[in-house]
C-alpha cells in the first residue's frame, strides 16, 4: 500500500494544469478537496511540507466564539457568524464522511473581559441571532465549539487528495507570478491560480502591507495536565489563549504587532513565567496571524484568473476552511462573495496610514540599530566586502553568514535567540541560521556567499 501521507514530490519540469493552488494549509488543501473529481487537473504546491506553515503553529480552535468580534462588525456580525457555522459543519461533515482520526473534540469556549458590559452587548448580540450563550463572572462561554490535531487532519487530505489525482508537490518554492508561475527551475501554466500561502509574495495589486498588519504570538505546550475539555481566550491585547489536547495544555500569550517588541528573549522568557505555574514545558514557538483592518478575512478574485485567501484574524481553522469552500465555488460556478472580497473598501482607514508608519519605522529603526542589546555575543551584524551581514557563532565556533536584507521589501533582519532564526520585522518572513527562507512572503534565501 501506497504511504501517501509521507510521500513527498518535488516539482521536477514543466507542467500544465487547470488550477494551480499556491500553499498547502488548511486553505488550500480544503480548496482541493472541494474541487476533487469535478474533471479538472489540480495541482498543489508547497515550500515546505503539507501542514508545516501556520497552520500547525496555531491553537486549532475551531469555533464561532471568537473575542467580541461580533461587536466589532456591526452590520456584518450576521452573515460573518453564518460563514463561521458553516465552516465548522463542513470540517465536521469531512472529518466524519472520511473517517479521519484527528482527535476532534467538543469543548466549551470562553470568552473573558474584566468589562462585563462588553460581555454582555456581544451576548445580546449571538442571542438575537439565536445562538445559547453563557454568562459567568467574568466571561460568556458557548458549548457547541471543537479543538483538533490540525497536522493529523491534513495528512489525510493530502493522502485522500493523491489518491484522487490531485497533483501535490512538496518542496516547491513559487518565487513569481506573470503570464506564467515560475518556481526555481521550473514553469507551471495554469487557467487558475489561488494563493493559499498564508502571506502574499508580491505588493500588488493587494498591498497587503498597507490594509494588513502581521500579529505575532508565543506559544508552549505544558505536559501531563488535567483535560478541562474548554478552550479560552481574552478579548485584549496581551492575549492569553488556552486549549487541552490530550494531557497537554497549549499556551498562547504576548501577542504584538511584528513590528513592535523585538526583543524575543523577552517575549519568550514571559510565556515560560507565565505558563510554568501550570506544570512543565515541553515545547515553545511563536506563530504569525495576518490581521486586517476591518475584521474580516480577504478571499475571493483578485483578477480574473487569480484568486487568495488570507488575513484570518487568528481564526485560521474556520476562516481557512470556509476560504477553500468560497475559492473552490468561485472555481466552479462563478460566485462573488461581497462580505470578504479582495476588491472591498479596505484602503482609506487610518489603521492603514498606522501600518504603513509602524512599518516604515520600524525599516529605519532598524537600518540605523542593526545590533540589537539584548542579543548574545554570538551575534553580530556588521560588513563583508560592503556587504551587511549578520553573523551567528553557534556552540561549536562555526559561523552562520547571512545577507542581512529581507529580499521581499529590504527590510534589515533582527536575530531570534530563542528559535535559532533571522527574521524580518516588517512583513514576517523567516531565515533558518544558514539563510534559508522558511517562511515568506519572501521566496529567496539570504544565504551569504562569498565573492
């Protein structure tokens, strides 16, 4: 029998497709599975590994209560709670007609505020759309909510998706778009293309950075705890976000804007302070969230024969379920989706001028102050034959050289002590010690090599 989870292919000549889906995360693969044997050719690509981006670094709610959004959105509170719904049935409705053994389980969700009118307006607002909601203390909770293994999920799409034809290439870096998709060494000809790849690799004609910001967040997991069967989460920054798998409890907390609080010994260290007093930590990592300026996620066209997904405001697992419904019913029948269109009025906001400040700010600040005071001795940015690069000095006095500029927009790079990783305080992209791009919107490395 075939191990169709772990196979891997890497894109090795020219094809030809009907649609070509740029990504291999919830948002793409759910894309693929709503497109299967509807006799045309589908192809995914992926960078990494199926499953290896955002997706597997999130918390895995899946669920409807989600902050106080809903009195954030007003007149949109409505049709957007419906699309959460029915993302949720339709996980649900796949998981069970395909029998995937995901540890999906049903949990109780808590939304907490030390304001309890804000609690009570946003459960006003659910009941009047005929949703129970709880009010406790300090939080409304809700019961019909689920947490998962979204890794387990996805491999058995990917295994479900090879088995019905769809093409699926690993270690596939897409590095431009024009009249054809050229990755590395190869050229893909596609009547489709749907970028399901978290962060957008190009500035237009989204401009992603303007409507856009990347909210960064700190993650553990705490071993051999007592599953309390909820999941929760504050409704202000700092958030504090919790769920159980198993008997682990998965911690979130710190969340910023990227292009604030560089300092991730900091950061890190107050997760682990924070999370200590629930048991012993096995592993931490921090994960990225594209927020937009009005709440709402961006899918839909962005022209004829383009079409994204992105900017799901922390709420991956449903947002990015739904996107695959809407990406694939775009594909077939044509349909618009006002609510979450591309083409929607995000562009005249203040919070878009604030992106744009915090963002060039952050650029200079970091032109000016490349060496960082909270980085270890083992760190250091400087110049080679007038080139900048950072330089890291690992434990066997073997030095790591990088070009210290983001390839996507010339950001300078600041040195992640804790996960060993160069990363770009503008847009989010990540370098492993050696320069690898491990996560974009950047599609090249920064590997140094000497002239």
């Amino acid at each position: 029998m075939k191990d169709y989870q772990n196979k891997v292919n890497k894109l090795d000549k020219d094809i030809e497709c009907d649609v070509l889906i740029i990504g291999g995360g919830i948002t793409g693969l759910t894309t693929a599975y709503h497109l299967m044997n509807k006799n045309l050719k589908v192809v995914i690509v992926e960078k990494n590994q199926i499953g290896c981006g955002a997706t597997s670094k999130s918390t895995a709610k899946i669920t409807y209560l989600q902050e106080l959004i809903y009195s954030k959105l007003k007149d949109k509170a409505l049709p957007y709670l419906k699309y959460q719904l029915q993302a949720i049935n339709i996980l649900k409705y796949i998981i069970e007609k395909e029998n995937i053994d995901c540890d999906l389980e049903q949990v109780e969700s808590f939304v907490y505020d030390n304001n309890k009118e804000n609690l009570i307006k946003e459960k006003e607002i659910l009941e009047s759309f005929k949703i129970k909601v709880n009010m406790n203390e300090n939080s409304i909770s809700v019961n019909d909510t689920y947490v998962f293994h979204p890794i387990k999920y996805l491999l058995k799409l990917k295994e479900i998706l090879l088995k019905n034809n769809i093409e699926i290439y690993e270690k596939t870096n897409v590095i431009k778009i024009h009249d054809l998709v050229y990755t590395d060494k190869y050229k893909i000809k596609a009547k489709k293309i749907i970028l399901a790849c978290h962060y957008p690799f190009f500035l237009f004609p989204l401009l992603i950075p303007i409507h856009c910001y990347l909210e960064r967040s700190y993650l553990c997991s705490v071993k051999n705890v007592t599953n309390k069967k909820i999941s929760s989460i504050t409704s202000k920054i700092p958030t504090i976000s919790i769920r159980y798998y198993k008997d682990n409890l998965i911690y979130l907390n710190g969340s910023h804007k990227i292009t604030d609080n560089y300092n991730e010994n900091k950061n890190f260290n107050n997760l682990i302070k924070e999370a200590s007093i629930y048991g012993d930590i096995e592993y931490i990592w921090s994960n990225h969230d594209i927020i937009t300026t009005d709440h709402l996620p961006i899918i839909g066209k962005l022209k004829n024969n383009l079409l994204i997904g992105t900017g799901y405001n922390t709420w991956g697992m449903t947002n990015g379920t739904i996107a695959g419904k809407i990406l694939s019913d775009i594909i077939l029948y044509d349909k618009e989706y006002e609510l979450f269109s591309p083409k929607r009025n995000l562009i005249f906001r203040i919070n878009n001028i604030n992106n744009l400040l915090s963002t060039s700010k952050t650029l200079i600040e970091n032109k000016l102050i490349p060496n960082k005071k909270w980085n270890s001795k083992n760190v250091i940015f400087t110049k080679i034959n007038n080139d900048n690069v950072g330089i890291y000095i690992d434990k066997d006095n073997k030095k790591h050289i990088v070009y210290n500029k983001c390839p996507h927009l010339k950001c300078n790079l600041l040195f992640n002590d804790v996960e060993l990783t160069w990363d770009c305080p503008c847009h989010g992209s990540r370098f492993d010690i050696d320069g690898n791009c491990i996560m974009g919107p950047s599609c090249y490395n920064i590997t140094y090599k000497k002239q």
